[in-house]
C-alpha cells in the first residue's frame, strides 16, 4: 500500500502528467478523472506487487520501468473502457461492406488513437472524434444518420487513413527497426510478460539487440544478451535504450 505521499509524487511526475492528459483527451473526460482512474489503473494492477520503497525508489531514478507501467496503464484503462466500441467498429465495417483491416481489438484501437490527427476537415474530425469516444449508436443519433449512412461514412474514413498512412510507411527506411520496436512494446504491455520472455525476443532478435546495447552504461552485454534472467541493472539500461531509440526513429 502507498503512502498518500508517494502517491502525490507519483501523480506529479512528468510521464504519469504526459499519460494523464493523453487519456482525458481520449476519453473526453476532465484531467481530474483521467488522473484518478490512472491512478487507481497502477495501484490496483501493475504496481501492485510494488512496496512504497519501490516507487519512491524508482521516480528518484526516473526509472524507464516505472515510465513502462504508467504508460501501459493508461492503454489498459483505455482499451478495457473501450472495449464495446471495438466490436462496433468492426460490426460497422462489415455493414459498410469492408473487411476489418486490424488484426485484435488492439491493433484497433491504436489505430484509432491517430485517426483525428489525419483529417483536416472540421465536420469529419468531430465525427472521429465522436465516434472514438461515444460510439456508434450515440454517434448516430448526434450526426442524424441512419445505418447505412454511418457505415458509408466510417467506410469512406477507413480509406482515407489507410491512403494517407502508407506513404508514411513506404517511404521510412526504418520500418523493419520499428516493427521490432512495435514488438518490443506489445511484449512490455502484456502484464504477463516474464525474464523468460523477454529472453526469447533478445534471441529472436538478437543481431539488433546487440546493436542497442552496445553503450558504455551496459555492464555485461555478452550476460544480457545470453542470460537476460540475471543480467541485473542492465536490464533497466536495456529498457531506456530501447525507449529512447523508439523516440529516435519517431524524431526522423
């Protein structure tokens, strides 16, 4: 359990301050709510094994695990909220007469994240907008549209972002790193995610891995790269590197 301090420091750091607001926005609710149920998201799944030591300990360092559970937090709290809405979304796209072009509900929703910022047009982007947050039904009655009309619509929106997103995609000479980047985050989401597994990505992944690590601050690479389960604080630099290379590539 957390002393009400700590839990005042851990809502004052810049991570959980940066996830906070990206969650009201998502969910149209105010900063004060976003924050509560963020919190309440950490405390109650993934820093529930941690003692009040742990944390304090961990926002002096800033440390890049704390910034990993704050950030997933906040995409559980998002998917689990949302989770109606994604099976809308693929019910509508079968009435629009469209295949569902994300693989989970997941991918769904991270592909929604951007959506708004694609379009240009204030009409659309407020019907976006709408939907991501109310849903279809809501969203129908809000715009007077009837079935068919709303799954012509969400068809013609679909198209645009898989139009103007390939480009993006082709035209990067980084879209192999930022796959196993994209893999590397899918495999720190997942709450059930052990030493073990993360051995098997480091081998499956292992000449870029190597790549990554070469940097004064990791201790013992060859360990790391052959025995993650006892590589020790390496592993917390391991973590940073790879955070800190995705923010690189996304800075390009």
């Amino acid at each position: 359990m957390l002393s009400d301090d700590t839990v005042k420091q851990l809502a004052s750091t810049p991570v959980f301050i940066s996830n906070c607001n990206k969650l009201a926005y998502q969910l149209g609710i105010s900063h004060q709510d976003a924050s509560q149920e963020l919190l309440l998201e950490l405390l109650d799944h993934r820093l529930r094994t941690w003692s009040d030591k742990d944390v304090t300990t961990a926002i002096a360092k800033e440390s890049p695990v704390l910034g990993w559970k704050i950030k997933y937090a906040a995409k559980d709290y998002y998917r689990r909220v949302n989770k109606d809405y994604a099976r809308e979304l693929t019910k509508s796209q079968m009435m629009a007469g469209m295949e569902p072009h994300v693989s989970s509900h997941s991918e769904t929703l991270e592909a929604l994240e951007w959506l708004p910022e694609l379009f240009k047009n204030k009409a659309t982007k407020c019907w976006v907008e709408s939907v991501l947050r109310v849903g279809q039904k809501e969203t129908m009655v809000n715009f007077n549209q009837t079935p068919r009309r709303f799954g012509n619509k969400l068809a013609k929106v679909c198209k645009y972002a898989r139009q103007h997103q390939q480009p993006k995609q082709s035209n990067s000479h980084n879209t192999k790193e930022l796959h196993i980047i994209s893999q590397w985050n899918d495999l720190m989401a997942d709450p059930d995610t052990d030493d073990n597994g993360i051995q098997a990505f480091i081998d499956q992944h292992k000449e870029y891995i190597d790549s990554i690590i070469d940097d004064p601050r990791i201790a013992y690479q060859g360990r790391l790269l052959k025995d993650y389960v006892h590589a020790g604080k390496d592993k917390y630099v391991f973590a940073d590197l790879m955070a800190k290379r995705e923010q690189e590539l996304k800075e390009k």
